[in-house]
C-alpha cells in the first residue's frame, strides 16, 4: 500500500537555511514509500513509550491558557484516540474533517512554548493516521464517479481500511495549511511536498466550466453532479496558496491567491459586507453567512496583504472584520458549530496581529472561557449542538483556541 510519509529533515533546513521544494507546481508531489511511513510509525510507538514514562515525572507548573489547552488536548486523545492506529472514533474512524481539526489541535499546541517538548511527541501519530485517508486515484466503483482523480484525502478513511469516497476541497484545505504550519516546525521535505500535493488538486478543480453562473471557483467536492462553488473551499485554498509562496516562492501559488480572492470578492460579496455560502449553477447565491467565511476572506485579505505590499488587500480584510464583528454577536456565534467560529477567530486575531487592534483575541478569550465554564462536562469532554453532545470536533476546537491564545499569531499559518 503506499502511504504519506515524511523523511528526516535535510541539513540544509536543520541549519536554517530553506531548502527549495523538490516538487514543481501543478504536480502531485506525495512522497510515498513504505519504509518513509514504517519510520513514521516506529516515532509515533517511541514517543507513546516515552509518554508513558514520563507520566511519572513531576508535569511542568502550568496556568490559565496553556493549563486548559493542555487538559483539553488529553481529554481529547482519552476519549477519542484509538491507540496503535493513528485514527479517531467515528464509525469506526473519525471523518477526515475532524480528524483535521486534531491534527491542528496537536501542531497549535506544539507551537505553545511551554507545551512544545509534550505536543511534539503526537505530530509522527498524526501524519501516521493522516496516511489512512489518502487515496491516489479515487477511480471507480464502489467509492463513485469523480472529477479528479489526483492525489489528495478522501472524507471517510480510503479503502482497504475504509469506504473512502468523496474528496472534499475544504477539508483538503484543512490538511495542507496544517501540513505547512507542520514543515515550519519539522522542516521536512516531504511534509512541504504533500501540501504541494493537495495544492495541485485544489488548483486543478478549479471550475472552468463558461456555462456556470459566475464561472470559476472551487467546488465543494470533486463528485461528479457537483456545480455550487463555496467561500469554504476557494478561500481557504487561497491561504493555503499563500503560505505555500511564502515557503517556496513560486509565484504561480501567489497568482492562484489573487484570482481565488477576487473570484471570492466578486460572486459572493453581499451588500452586508458580508460573504454568502456559496454560487449555484446559475449564478444564484445561497445568502447565509456563516462566521468561518468571514474568518477565510479575513485571513486571506491579510496574507495578501503581506506577500504583496498591496494595502488594498488590508483595507477589505479590515472592512470584512468590521462587518463580521458587528453581525456575529456572541448568541449567533454560539448558535453556530464550533469549528466555524475557531475559524474566525484565528482569522481575525491573525489580522489584528498586524494592525495593533485588540478585538480578536478578547472575543475568542471570552468565546472558549464560556464553553470552559458552562459546556464542560466531567473528564474535561466540551459538549455542543441541539441536543448537546460531546464530539471531537468540538473537543479539538477548545484546544486550538486556547493554545492559540497561548502563541504567537504568526505561527497561525
């Protein structure tokens, strides 16, 4: 079977220096061998040896938010981790979009100073159980009829060990703005590589079909009968493009950056300052704004903003923040999936982060500090939704805000 894997880091990356991506742009650039993953596999027992060693020392004096990101973090690998494979609990597995959500819980937490040496250990664990949902062909029956067939994560774990399936192009977002957060801590060539893979299929679906409504765009999934084009998929696809030129340089990601954010800006900006789900067939826009929209087009305006120099790009990112902040209230944004505003608020506090302003982090401190207080179940297990339950989206959710809260926003892409 072939699998995602990472190598050791190169000796240029160790000392410092950036080493240039092996992998040409528009090009699958997975790296997949079984010995690359078999050493993955041998890290993630050794740091669950050394995990459980370490139970006996005496834990680091820990306080406010790194305590709770911390507490939260083990709650979630307590209740939902199947050891030994790398997954979480679903049916049998979690689906891929949660299982991003852990990922980027684990790395936002190795970004916490204090916690780095702990979360570390988790990140070989994580690119093991990553490799169980990519598919390198998604071709034919019993997963379905696709568009693409590129290298990329399926939304159930890929066959044999799952169903596999649909690819979904925001979830595929998800995966590669962490992959590249997880290159700047590991500096490993073929981590960078396989969010260039995922860049390829996200740059390869975009809709060139001229008889579309508002052509262009990304569409929400690479099935068949699929023709809406979504702000979740196009905008996160433009900040992926824009860490991955801010690593590599290639002004081909850059140039996708802009033409996803105007495409953005253009089909689903509405009079509310506000951005709509998303553009159907005919051109007709579904209206209803969902906070991690916002988050996207914020977080996108602001990256723009820094790989170019344009203050444009700044002016709309600020206007997009204003907008958002004075519609969702703190009753709509809990009326909300939690995922949508973790988006949001890591969007806006990473805008804030350049132009001095301070609502970002007071209103994601007081978003988490409520569901610590009043949606927190015994064994720390965070509960949300009508009914509530307790779920590990949810449960990654509270980890990344409160280590978020805990780094620097430059480490947030």
């Amino acid at each position: 079977m072939l699998a995602l894997a990472v190598d050791a880091a190169p000796a240029a990356a160790r000392s410092g220096a950036r080493e240039p991506s092996p992998y040409p742009a528009l090009a699958p650039a997975f790296t997949l061998t079984h010995a690359q993953l078999a050493r993955e596999r041998a890290r993630a027992h050794a740091a669950a040896a050394a995990r459980k060693h370490s139970r006996r020392r005496r834990k680091p004096k820990l306080t406010g938010n790194p305590a709770r990101a911390l507490l939260a973090y083990e709650a979630m690998q307590t209740r939902y981790y199947l050891r030994g494979s790398g997954l979480y609990a679903g049916e049998p597995f979690s689906y891929l979009w949660p299982f991003s959500q852990a990922m980027a819980a684990t790395i936002s937490l190795a970004n916490v100073p204090q916690l780095a040496k702990t979360a570390a250990r988790d990140l070989s664990a994580r690119i093991v159980g990553l490799n169980e949902y990519l598919d390198t062909n998604n071709s034919g029956q019993p997963e379905g009829t696709f568009t693409s067939e590129l290298p990329a994560f399926d939304g159930s774990v890929a066959p044999p060990a799952g169903p596999g399936g649909p690819k979904y192009y925001d979830d595929n977002d998800w995966v590669g703005i962490e992959l590249v957060r997880l290159y700047k801590l590991t500096h490993r060539a073929t981590i960078l590589g396989s969010a260039e893979g995922i860049m390829a299929f996200e740059m390869a679906g975009w809709s060139t079909n001229p008889a579309l409504g508002c052509p262009g765009g990304i569409p929400f999934s690479n099935t068949i009968e699929n023709t809406q084009r979504n702000t979740v998929t196009t905008a996160p696809a433009a900040e992926l493009a824009l860490q991955l030129y801010g690593v590599t340089g290639n002004v081909e990601y850059l140039q996708f950056a802009q033409k996803a954010y105007e495409w953005v800006r253009g089909c689903l900006l509405l009079p509310s300052g506000l951005y709509g789900d998303h553009v159907g067939q005919r051109g007709v826009v579904e209206p209803a704004t969902w906070s991690y929209n916002q988050g996207t087009m914020i977080g996108a305006g602001a990256l723009l903003y820094q790989a170019t120099g344009n203050s444009g790009y700044l002016y709309e990112a600020r206007q997009t923040a204003a907008a958002a902040q004075a519609y969702f209230t703190p009753q709509r944004l809990f009326a909300e999936n939690p995922f949508f505003p973790a988006v949001y608020f890591r969007n806006l506090m990473y805008l804030d982060s350049i132009t001095h302003d301070p609502p970002g982090k007071a209103i994601a401190q007081a978003y988490v500090d409520y569901a610590w207080q009043n949606l927190r179940l015994s064994g720390n297990l965070f509960v949300a939704g009508t009914p509530a339950s307790a779920q590990l989206l949810y449960q990654a959710v509270v980890v990344q805000l409160y280590a978020m809260l805990s780094s620097s926003p430059s480490t947030y892409f």
